[in-house]
C-alpha cells in the first residue's frame, strides 16, 4: 500500500477510536507546536496574524485552529483530509468565527485555492510526501508569508531522523488501543532545510525541542521558513546549505622582486629565507593588493597593484590542507627594504639568482622555479598552473551586468 494512503487508513481509525470515546481535546491556551506543553514558542512565530488568512495543515480535531481565530483573530482555513478527524472538528467547533474546516487531500485543495498568509502544520507535514506538498504550499502562499512546520526528530525508541527522502515505519500510540502503523518521512534537519529551499522557501530557523523527561527520548523539531519571491528575470544562485564549508584550503601569495643585485629574500624567526608574502585576507582583496598590502607590511616598500604581474598558481597538499599559492612579478617599487616591527620576517637582503642561499621556504622555492625552470632548487613538488599572458588584472565578480 503507498505511504500516503496507508496513513490515510491509519487517522480514519484514529479519528473513529476517539469519536467512540467523545474526546474532544480542550481548545488550548496558546499553541503548542510539540506534543507536551509550554515548551518552545507560541502562535508569535506566525508573526501578526490579526485579520490574515491562514493555512492549517492537517487540522485534526481543529482546537489549534480554533484557538488562532478566538485569541489572534486569524481567519483559519482548517484542511483536514481523514474524515473521522474532519467529523471530530466540525461536531465540535462548527459555529466558530473565523475558521473554515474543509475535508480533502491539502495538495488538491490547494491547487484552485486563494493564496495565503501563512501556513502551519503541527506534527502532519511528515505524513505526505514533501515532493508533493512544498510545491502546492509554496504556490498557496503570498511571497514572504511564514510556513511553520513542526516535526518529529528523534522517536521514542530514540531512532533519529533519515539523511534520505524516504518514509519510514513509525507508530501512533493510544492509550488502551493497539498502536497505529503509519507511514512518516523523518527527515534530517538539513534534508528538510535542502528540501524547502529547492522548492522556493528559505529557512530562517530550525529549533529542536527534547521532551521535557529526560528519560524520554522524543526530540520534536521547530522549522520557521518563509515563501521567497517569484524567480526574478535574473538566474539566482544560493549556498548548498547554511552550514560553512569545512576549513581544508590555505591561499597565499609570493612576490619576485629582481633588482641589480639579485631578488629579494627575508629571514623568517624559524630560519626558512623567503620572497615577501603571506595570506589572503578574508575580505575580498585581490591577488595583487594583497601583494602590495604585505609588501608594506614586510619590507616597507610601496609598490602599485598595476605594477604586480601574476604568474600563475601552485597547489600541493601539506598535512591535509590544500594549498594555494600565487606567485607574482613586481616590476617596480619604492624605498629600501627594512625590518619592520612586529613582523615574523625581517634582515631582508638581495641575492643574486646564482647564489641562492640553502633554507628556502617551500613557497617561496615553488614561485621561483615556476618563474624561471632553470633555477636548480629542491622542493616538494606542486602543481603549476601558469596566468595566461597579458591577462587583465583581477577583479570583483558581483553578478551584476
């Protein structure tokens, strides 16, 4: 039997056990997006919901609808698709202000519905296929409207959530009747996440809220997400995830500066002599200002970014870390080289290229027989990826035309 109509079956039985018991569950106080109360926030993360029209997703019984109409004066659309539980909350709350119950499957209704203000689900999003209800919502919602979604993280036998869109078996208990199997997709926060933003929502928030026994294993899940604007004319692009890439690559530059007597080489305090250079700042600089950047900082020269020519790019592996390095040519500069304070490499001196002195840094030893083939020098070896020539100097990319 397919998962949706297996749980179709599993809350029309559900809704029949409660209507033979004539439990109606009291309309709350505030909403409750996890099974226990006063955990987590309330009917806030909606946003102001006075006068707006809202979306319940799987209503059930209708007492969270209910009580957005009563206490927010929300207009509530209460769709409910099992009809035991659409019988339970018409017999209870048909005369109520400001909340349309309507039995049918939520991705059909929708499809000829008005938009909405925002939209929630309690606990029911994980019963239908996520590939067919995040297309219909995000349709059904107004650009910039808030789809709030409470869902099941971690189950009671401390099973967690899957990295894979699938569903999986999971039980609805009752107290004196045997349990219910339904079928749920348990997903992963960053699946959910990856899922709503293929599907035009970005997610500003996922909570994770334990039971409050910690002998319980349950973890129920906040989502807060928002409807993002019809795609504009321009092709848009966004990170994989919100998670930051892990750290694996290090970039730097070298800069050869050739004068009459030879080229420019430091003393770095562990002992290694070296071309001027050093780490790309994390600010958007270019090769060639931060060439010039730690040429000044190093050695007190001052040089011009259309002085520095860019020879290309060394990439070897050192510990795990890729690094990166780009070699430059410096044509011209100002001042005499000189210690600088607080700097880790200073004594600077010129040395002519048939008396390269022995230490040379592993960067540095890269850049130069990059630069010049015939320079007899050992390193480690790297791989070379020469600037085509004549190419322009780097600039920005902002996407802009």
């Amino acid at each position: 039997m397919p998962a949706e109509d297996t749980n179709t079956r599993a809350w029309q039985i559900y809704g029949q056990r409660q209507i033979a018991r004539a439990y109606t569950p009291p309309i709350p106080d505030r909403l409750n997006w996890t099974p226990w109360e006063g955990t987590g926030p309330g009917a806030e993360v909606l946003g102001d919901i006075t006068g707006r029209s809202l979306l319940d997703i799987g209503s059930g019984a209708g007492h969270h609808a209910v009580h957005l109409a009563q206490v927010h004066g929300a207009h509530v659309t209460a769709i409910e698709l099992s009809p035991t539980q659409h019988e339970r909350a018409v017999s209870a709350h048909t005369d109520v202000d400001g909340v349309e119950f309507v039995h049918a499957d939520v991705t059909e209704y929708l499809a000829g519905s008005k938009q909405f203000d925002a939209a929630y689900a309690i606990g029911t999003l994980a019963f239908m296929d996520p590939h067919r209800s995040l297309p219909a919502l995000r349709d059904s919602l107004r650009a910039g409207a808030p789809l709030i979604l409470s869902l099941l993280h971690t189950d009671l036998h401390g099973r967690g959530p899957s990295t894979e869109v699938a569903p999986r078996e999971q039980m609805i208990l009752l107290r004196d009747d045997p349990p219910l199997p339904t079928q749920m997709w348990v997903l992963a926060p960053q699946l959910w996440e990856d899922l709503l933003t293929e599907y035009g929502f970005r997610v500003e928030a996922i909570d994770l809220f334990p039971h409050p026994d910690e002998n319980t294993t349950v973890i129920q899940q906040l989502i807060r997400a928002r409807r993002l604007p019809d795609r504009p004319a321009r092709v848009s692009s966004r990170p994989r995830s919100s998670r930051a890439p892990a750290a694996h690559a290090a970039v730097g530059v070298g800069a050869i500066l050739l004068g009459k007597r030879g080229i420019l080489l430091g003393r770095h305090h562990r002992g290694t002599l070296e071309l001027p250079g050093g780490s790309v700042e994390a600010t958007g600089e270019s090769f060639e200002d931060t060439v010039v950047r730690e040429l000044a900082e190093e050695t007190g020269l001052i040089a011009r970014t259309d002085n520095v020519e860019l020879l290309g790019t060394l990439v070897d592996h050192v510990g795990g870390v890729l690094r990166v390095t780009v070699g430059a040519l410096v044509h011209a500069w100002r001042g005499q080289p000189s210690t600088q304070p607080d700097e880790s490499i200073g004594d600077w001196a010129w040395y002519p290229l048939d008396q390269l002195p022995d230490g040379l840094f592993v960067c540095s030893a890269q850049i130069l027989t990059s630069w010049r083939p015939d320079l007899s020098i050992d390193h480690t070896p790297a791989r070379f990826t020469p600037f085509a020539h004549g190419s322009q100097p780097s600039k920005p990319v902002d996407g802009q035309v």
